[in-house]
C-alpha cells in the first residue's frame, strides 16, 4: 500500500520547489498547492507500474531551468516494516557510480597528478595491465571515462554484504568475475566504443595510486562534503544502512545488498535529492556551487561527446549520451541486483529526471516514466 503522501512548495532561489515526499526535514515556509499535470500523470505511472512489476518503490525529482521543481516518492522502502520511501531514502545506483566518479577522475587532472591524454599505465605500480598486441600506451583517462580505450570487462555483479571483498589488484585480474574476465586491451584503444566497467575499475586504481587513499575516502572528502552531498558514498556505511531501503528481486523478494570492489564502477550509494543536486551542478556549472571541486569549464568538457562513437554507444567524459523516444538526454542508467536507476538531462533547457527504484525490474517502471516526461520536454522544445 503506497503511503499518504503530503504535498508542499517552498522557496528555492526564484524556483518552486514541490515536494511530495514524507520523511522531508528540511522543508520550511510550506504551503499546500495542487499538482502539476506532469506530477500527477508521472505519479499514476509510478503506482501502476511498480504495483505490476514487484518493484516496492520509488523516488522521483524533476529539474526545470536547472532547479529541482518537484520530488515524489511511491511506495516502501520496506515492506516487512512497512516503511514508505522518502527523500532521504538511500540506494544504489549501479553504473551511474561512473558518472559520479568521473568528477573524482578529472579532478586528479585539474590537481596536476594525472594527464587526460597521458599513458595511465605509468601511474600504476601495485598492476599493470598485461602485454598486448595493442598499444598500451594509448590507454588514456580520456578514453577510459569515454569508453573509447579498447578495455574489457562490461560490468560486476559485486559480492554479498558481509562478506569479505577482495583487492582491487584481484578484480583486475579477473578473480572477482566468475568467467574469470580480467581487465585487458581487447581492441585498439581510440578506434571504437566499447562499454567498460573494467576501465573504471583501473581509474580507481589509479586515483588510489596517485593520492595515496582510498577511492571511497577521497570521494567522500573531496567531491561528496563540499558539494553538500551528505547522504552519499561509495561504502555502504553503518549510518547509510538505518535510511537505506532494502533491495528485491524480480519476484519481489527481499535479497541483501551487493556490495563491490569496483565502488567506481558499481558501488555508489544516494538519495533522490542527492542525485538531483548533482544533476543541478552537472546542468549549472557555476563556480560558487561547485565550491572549487572542479571549474566550470572541466565539467563542459565532460558533457562533449568523445570520438569514436556508434549506434554502439556514445560518451562524453562519464556521461553518457542516450537517444529514447527521439530526444538525445544525457546522463546514465545504473542496474544491479534489487536495484535500478536512471538520470536524464536534456542540456538545451536544463531539464532534468531522476529516477531511482529498490527492485530489480525497476527499468519497467523508470522507462515509462520517462516516456512520460520526455513527451513533455519534446513539446515544450517544439513550441
């Protein structure tokens, strides 16, 4: 049963903001108003078709004009204790980790301690990616974050909470892959689109080398705190776990959490508004609110479509560009067991969806939504 939701609009800036989430702390000045079309037709969707493919909830926030205008939460986080979702709620959101870690990545580079087009092998001492009849020294940061580097390994399925994850040097080396896969140059760097979770999990590797910390830690520190991303992180903390919904399979049955040595790739862990403020940032870029975590122009840069690309696939520098129902979004979809995820940003309006669901069939629940708010943003864009 979906929770009786409570409807509000605050200031926000010279924005409206409409909230329709319980559990909401920080809202203040609160006035009952009537939902939009959009809100209303999204949140029918979402009841409709999380209560058709076992997914217990969802969290919705939408941006216009580069300012989140609205937020909705359907159904349980879980449903044992009956506890509805809220925008406080945490998930995991799969391979958007990559897009969030790519800024982790290009900071390295305005820092001086890593090259975008330099070799990244000369960064690593603790692996070294194995001899190949292709160049390894065409292995760029610019081509991993692009899916341009010639790289194995698609994806991780990550390990069962509470056991003990093994080393990054392992996961290189195929051992955390149960075919065995390790990272490796399987095609000239440069010369095709090839998705890559494996490149991320060599960038993680290389940011551990290059400033002596732990991946996690120094997201958490140099991206996550300054930004005011305080319901995020790449580990799933004893303070995350008490807000975090609970993952389900297709069925609809309750599994334990994945967790990943591949945290670049695989293993962030948010909140809808938390995702929404990113995607604000990713839709802004002004100086002030990215409190010099990277300047304005790196994150432009990271928005340019990298060469090569195909109907494959096509990337900028962590995002990646999507064509659905005939509108090109960027941003990124996240898939692991329990949990799916996606963020669409349309750049010529600063328009913006998130989109976040504690089930493994969340994508039959995330897509039609989306449906639902590009038919929007097509309409306004004709106009």
């Amino acid at each position: 049963m979906t929770p009786k939701t409570i409807k509000y609009i605050i200031g926000f800036s010279s924005t409206l903001l409409l909230i329709s989430c319980s559990g909401t702390k920080s809202v203040v000045g609160i006035e009952k108003v009537q939902e939009s079309s959009l809100y209303t037709e999204i949140r029918q969707i979402g009841l409709e078709a999380t209560k058709n493919n076992n997914v217990p909830g969802v969290a919705i926030a939408v941006i216009q004009n580069g300012k989140i205008i609205w937020t909705q939460c359907i159904g349980l986080g879980d449903k044992k204790k009956q506890q509805p979702i809220t925008t406080e709620t945490i998930f995991n959101v799969g391979s958007i980790s990559k897009m969030v870690s790519a800024w982790g990545f290009m900071q390295l580079t305005e820092k001086g301690l890593v090259k975008l087009d330099a070799p990244v092998d000369q960064y690593l001492t603790r692996w070294k990616l194995p001899a190949s009849q292709y160049d390894l020294s065409k292995v760029t940061l610019r081509r991993i974050l692009s899916h341009t580097a010639g790289l194995s390994v698609h994806g991780y399925g990550g390990s069962e909470q509470g056991t003990k994850l093994l080393s990054l040097e392992e996961s290189l080396s195929g051992k955390t892959k149960r075919n065995g896969e390790s990272v490796r140059l399987i095609s000239e760097p440069g010369t095709k689109w090839e998705y890559s979770g494996g490149g991320y999990t060599l960038a993680q590797l290389m940011l551990e080398e290059r400033t002596k910390e732990k991946f996690a830690d120094y997201m958490k520190k140099n991206v996550f705190n300054p930004l005011g991303l305080n319901h995020t992180s790449y580990e799933w903390t004893a303070e995350m776990m008490k807000n975090s919904a609970i993952a389900y399979d297709t069925s609809g049955k309750p599994i334990k959490n994945r967790i990943f040595t591949e945290q670049a790739a695989a293993g962030l862990q948010t909140t809808v508004l938390d995702l929404a403020r990113f995607a604000e940032l990713s839709l802004g870029y002004k100086q002030n609110r990215l409190h010099k975590v990277l300047r304005p122009a790196t994150v432009q840069l990271m928005e340019e479509a990298i060469a090569p690309f195909s109907d494959q696939g096509k990337s900028g520098l962590g995002y990646r560009f999507m064509n659905y129902e005939g509108l090109e979004t960027l941003g990124h979809t996240g898939e692991n067991e329990g949990w799916s995820a996606a963020i669409f940003m349309y750049l010529p309006t600063k328009s913006s969806i998130v989109i976040l669901c504690n089930g493994s069939n969340g994508d039959r629940v995330w897509f039609p939504i989306y449906q639902s708010w590009a038919k929007r943003i097509k309409a306004v864009s004709a106009q």
